[in-house]
C-alpha cells in the first residue's frame, strides 16, 4: 500500500528469504564464509544454529544460489522425514528416479551409484536441509549414515543443516555422539546490534528501489533494535508496520511513534518497548490500531480507484 508513496519498487520487508535481500552483516557474512571454506575444503558436516527469525533459511537460500554451477544441490525445507523418506528425497533432489516399491537399500545404491558418477564428472554434491532440530532421532542417525559416504579420498556427499539451538541439546544425548563428532565446522548466527540493525534497514530499503536518505529517524532506529533484539525477523514485521503507521498519517518518514505503534500490534517485542505504549505519545498515531488504521487506507485507496 505504501510503496509509491516512500518512493520504493517492491516491499523491502517482506518475510519470504530473497537472496537479493542478504545484508553483510559481519556475523551473517562470517557464517556465511565458513559455509563456503568448509565446502570448498571437501569437511563432510556443517552445522549453522541461530534463534529463530535470525535468518537462517535466508542464509541458506544465499549459498544455495552461490552454489550454482559450482555443486549439485539438493535442498530439503521440510526435516519431519522417515530414515526412508530422507533418503526418497535426496534420490528425488538428485534427480534421481525411484521405482515403486524400492527400500532403503536400494535408495542407498542409486544415491551411492549418482554421487561416485558426478565425482567422476568432476562435481560435489551437497545437501542442505533447513530447520534441521526437527528432525526424528532415527532420521538423524540416517543423516550420519549419508556422511559416511566417501571414496578413499574424499566424501561423496557434504552435508549442511541448518537448525535453532534445540539441535544442540539433542546432539548432546549418548546416543548421538557419533553424528556429533561428525561434525567439523560450526557456527552460530548472532543478532544485529543497534548499528547492524540500521544498515540492515537501509540496505533493504535501497533494494527495494530507495534513492536516497533513510525513512527512519534515528530515535524510530533505536527503537526499533530495543524492540526486536536485533533479530531480522522481528526487524521486517516491526519496519513493515512503522511504514504502515507513517503512510497511513500521510508522513514522508517513520519516526518512533510509528514503531511504537507497530509493537502494539506485535508479539514477542521486548517488555521494555511495551511498557511505554501506554504513555499519550503512542497515540499520536490515532485512536484506532494499527490494524483498522491500515483497513481504513485500503478502503480510501479502493474509493478513489
């Protein structure tokens, strides 16, 4: 609803991972630099762990398209996956034809058979799998069993799982130490910090087609790291609604009432951002909430198309 009137060509935070959005953030980049040196170094399993919404899927989608042409990837989103299954879908990911009734041993010899070839070929293959914590146990011990696959040299298939910290409680029963040992390169996604958070902003806004300047003050800014901890998930609902809050008064920028406002309407804010919202400055945005705010503008759009 907003995009003509800040001046931008597409949302600059919208929820789904576009690599075009990836912001350098030193922690997001450092992650990102251990993928690549550990995949490029042949290691056999990496683990990357984050809170949620600190953009892990994001980063996974990063290295995925920086994978292109370089490895066969196979990526699997959805972890909650038999032993069976998991190894139905990385046949299928590899393009791979399974025959009705196959086991899993057969599955097996067909991705064992693929991956010698494209060795032969000259090719890596990788396999990614996102929110990897919820993963059954015996899955987990089939994922290990898939990194044993490995000529004398060197391993047929490197494995990338990305995953929230609860991935490290599990790794910790006895009965996973093997997988855990398996391990080899690690890292952990922090948060922004408060100047992490502005660039992270501008850089969104200047993809979505910003010329110049910033639309959030530095008081909107500093609120808006307080508020969401500096975790990128929360950063794009919180700024999405600001600049709904701002468009919605006919502003040409988001100030920290506007944020204010878009904390109201938000869980998982800080305590301290909501603690305030009952001081006479949060209703500078209007008596409504932000959600009938936002119903009224669309109703006057639609009047006066």
């Amino acid at each position: 609803m907003y995009l003509n009137h800040f001046g931008l060509q597409e949302s600059p935070f919208s929820l789904t991972p576009d690599p075009d959005f990836f912001y350098q953030f030193v922690g997001h980049q450092q992650a990102l630099n251990v993928l690549q040196v550990a995949l490029e170094s042949g290691e056999g399993f990496i683990k990357i762990t984050g809170e949620v919404g600190t953009g892990k899927t994001l980063l996974c989608r990063k290295l995925l398209a920086a994978m292109a042409g370089q490895y066969r990837a196979a990526y699997l989103p959805n972890p909650l996956l038999s032993p069976f299954e998991l190894h139905k879908a990385l046949a299928e990911e590899l393009g791979l034809e399974v025959a009705v009734g196959a086991t899993t041993h057969d599955l097996v010899k067909l991705i064992t058979g693929n991956l010698v070839q494209l060795q032969s070929e000259g090719q890596r293959a990788v396999l990614c799998i996102d929110e990897a914590q919820a993963m059954p146990r015996e899955s987990l011990e089939a994922l290990r069993l898939l990194s044993n696959l490995e000529t004398e040299k060197q391993k047929l298939l490197q494995i990338v799982v990305f995953a929230q910290p609860e991935l490290n409680v599990l790794l910790e029963r006895s009965d996973l130490r093997q997988l855990r040992q398996r391990i080899t390169f690690r890292y952990e996604l922090p948060p922004l910090d408060r100047q992490g958070v502005e660039g992270y902003v501008e850089h969104r806004l200047e993809i979505a087609g910003m010329k110049s300047g910033c639309l959030f003050s530095q008081n909107a800014l500093d609120l808006l790291y307080r508020s969401s901890r500096g975790i990128p998930r929360l950063v794009n609902v919180l700024s999405h609604k600001a600049l709904m809050a701002a468009y919605g008064q006919g502003l040409a920028s988001v100030g920290p009432n506007h944020v204010r406002a878009a904390c109201a309407d938000t869980d998982d804010v800080t305590a301290a951002s909501l603690s305030r919202l009952q001081q006479p400055f949060y209703w500078a945005v209007g008596a409504a909430t932000l959600v009938e705010l936002v119903i009224v503008v669309y109703l006057l759009q639609r009047i006066l198309l």
